[in-house]
C-alpha cells in the first residue's frame, strides 16, 4: 500500500510577513543606494538612511527643495534645469552630478527619477536613487589620459617622419653645396636648403602648437583645425597615395579647446585613411546649419571615406572603449575619446557606413553648437 504523504501547503505570503510601512523603509534605508520620493510638483517628501549619512544633513533640511544645496555648484544648475524639465513632461530625470558629502568632499553620482502615475495616467509620485559613480568616473579620466599619451606618441612618430624627409635633403644638398665649385650652384644648393629648414620650422611650430595650447576654450577656425589635422597626417596621406577633397562651404567659428577638437578631427581622418586603399578618397566638408527648434546655429563637419565600411553588426560598439578592429596597432580608443571631447563641447557625433556591395564607406558627421551670431563668427 502506497502510504499517502500529507500534501505540503505552499506557503502563503500572511499578512503579517507583508511589507509594512516600517519595513519598506528599513529595506530602502539597506540598499547601496540613495533612495528619495518627490511630490508631483518636484518637492522631495523622503530621503533614505543614505542620504542623511553621506550629505550628514538632517531630513527637515533636506525636503523641499534643500536637496540641492549638497550638488556642486557648477553641476547646481544643469541638475536643477534638468529636474523642472523632467517635471514639466513628465519623462524620466538622470543627470550625473558631483555632491558633497558631510566631511565637505565630493563624489560624482548618477540622480535617475521615474514617474509613477495613477489610474487616470496622471503622476502621483516620482520615485528616484542616487547611484555612486565616482570609481567609474576616475577609471574614465584614466583612460582618456592614457589615450591622450598614446596619441602623443603616435604625434611623436608622425612628427618624426615628417621631419626625417627635409633633414635627409638638406645633408644631400649641404653635401652638393660643399663638393660644387662653381658659386652658383652652391647658391642654388643653399638656397634649397634653406627652403627645406623652413619646412622643418613650421612643422616644429605646428607640434608645439598641438601641445602647449592652454586648456580653455577659445574661437577658432573649424577649417584651420581640419587644415591642420591633414597637415600632422600627411605622411599617411602619401604612404596610401590618397586624394583628400576639402569642400568649405562656409567656414565657421566654434569655441572650443582647440587641440581637443585637432585630435577629433585627427582621430577621424586618420581611421579613414586606414580604411582606404591605396588611392583611396576622403572627402572633408563643412557647413553651417540652424535648428529652428531651438534657434541654436551649428557647424557641421563630414568625414567621408571610400574604404571598406564598418560592418553592421559592429556599428554599436564603435563608441565603447577599446573596440577595435585593428588588433594590435589599434587602441580603440580613438572615437571613445572623440565622443567624450564632442560631449565636453555640446557637440554630437553620428556615424553612416556601408560595408557590402559596390560603393562601401563610411561618413562620420559632427556638429558643434555655434556662438550667438556675431560678426566674426561667420
Ligand atoms: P582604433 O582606430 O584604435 O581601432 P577607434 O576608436 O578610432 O580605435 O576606432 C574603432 C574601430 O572603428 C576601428 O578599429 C575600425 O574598425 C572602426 N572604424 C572607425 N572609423 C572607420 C572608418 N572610417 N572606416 C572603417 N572602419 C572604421
């Protein structure tokens, strides 16, 4: 006889193992995170344990609107625009912003905030947290000082090439010169010479340029900027033979940190003239546009090539850190960096690439918010 086992109740969830008000809190107060709530017109009505430990300010202080007191002041602003907007529509609020803490230090944080709305789709609360990022912070600066020394390095070498080719004529020419007997020719082969050490001059002026530049933004030339990104990499421009086309439809002035936004420009030309084959095209254009939205001017820059396009499947990760098709000699790098300085500037980045059939390539398009227009803008 089989002998029945008595049947195990599931248990059910009683009443008394519910979440209750004192426990929700205890579970919001045990998360990593800061945990607050806000009425639907933004007011902040809860903060958990978190909060009042890290800012060390009382919860009485923190209501209402005293929750920005502890945000940096230069992120003050942006992170209060952000709020009344995400609060005006309705959609979800994240900013990154550094907040101090109770010993007077500051630690970048990730503020994100959701909606919740009742039955009748109307907000009757936001829910939001606070998330540490500092460690993802400094491990991004570290990458991008890493990136701005392999790309010193790589200046270094080009710089090197570019120099080895007039040094090598002026030996030639010196040699001529001391050999010839006739005043003539040495003064030809002088006269050469002296053109070749002027070539030497200006790209030693054009490097130190690139790296003694102040780290404030100023005016200038986006044509000037591209000009001299080909002219760092014209060793590579003549080792693949190819024909780089600059159409300036208008030339515009932005205010950026020149040297960041050369390395862009170098970054993105340098990939084309990897992708190309030898005699390959790229094409560089410039132009001004307006968005009527929001009455802003830009200047659009395109970088085109006719190389062997990015694949499909790949186009996602382009901007991540250390992807890279080009094993070992690629770091990249090199768009990560380029996304994080157009960022910096306001600027945006996109990308169109075609990788099968006939006509493969790739397009990258910039733009950078202009300067409210004046004279010297244009
Ligand atoms: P790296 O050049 O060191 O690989 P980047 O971040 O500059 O790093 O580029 C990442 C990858 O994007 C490259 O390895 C390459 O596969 C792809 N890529 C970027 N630009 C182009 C381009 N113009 N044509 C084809 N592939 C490109």
């Amino acid at each position: 006889m089989v002998k029945m086992q008595p049947r195990r109740k599931t248990p059910k969830l009683r009443p008394s193992t519910r979440l209750h008000g004192p426990e929700l809190r205890g579970l919001a107060d045990f998360v990593p995170q800061i945990v607050w709530m806000c009425t639907p017109n933004g007011d902040n009505i809860y903060f958990n344990r978190r909060w009042v430990d890290y800012t060390g300010m009382t919860l009485e202080e923190s209501y209402g609107e005293g929750w920005n007191r502890p945000f940096h002041e230069d992120d003050r602003e942006a992170a209060g625009k952000a709020w009344s907007r995400a609060v005006e529509t309705g959609e979800q609020y994240q900013v990154e912003s550094r907040i101090r803490a109770a010993d007077g230090t500051y630690r970048w944080f990730l503020m994100r905030g959701e909606p919740i709305k009742g039955a009748d789709g109307a907000i009757t609360k936001w829910f939001g947290t606070c998330t540490d990022i500092q460690d993802m912070k400094q491990a991004e600066q570290l990458l991008l000082r890493s990136e701005k020394l392999a790309s010193v390095g790589r200046m270094a070498a080009s710089v090197a090439h570019e120099i080895n080719n007039p040094l090598e004529a002026i030996t030639n020419l010196l040699y001529l010169a001391k050999q010839s007997e006739d005043m003539e020719s040495v003064r030809s082969y002088i006269g050469n010479a002296e053109a070749e050490l002027g070539r030497v001059a200006h790209i030693t002026r054009q490097s130190l340029g690139f790296y003694r530049e102040q780290n404030a933004p100023t005016l200038v030339s986006v044509q000037r900027l591209l000009e001299s990104a080909i002219e760092i990499l014209n060793a590579k421009i003549i080792a693949k033979e190819a024909t780089v086309e600059m159409r300036w439809h208008m030339d515009a002035h932005v205010s950026v940190v020149a040297g960041e936004l050369r390395q862009v420009f170098a970054n993105l030309i340098a990939n084309s003239l990897h992708a190309i084959d030898v005699r390959g095209r790229v094409e560089l254009r410039t132009s001004v546009s307006f968005n009527h939205a929001n009455g802003i001017r830009y200047a659009r820059v395109t970088i085109a090539d006719n190389g062997r396009g990015i694949e499909r499947e790949v186009r996602h990760k382009l901007f991540e850190p250390f992807f890279t098709t080009k094993g070992a000699v690629g770091t990249g790098l090199g768009l990560w960096v380029s996304k994080q300085i157009l960022d910096k500037h306001q600027g945006t980045i996109q990308v169109r690439s075609r990788a099968e059939g006939p006509a493969t390539g790739t397009v990258f398009r910039i733009t950078l918010p202009l300067p409210a227009l004046r004279e010297e803008s244009l």
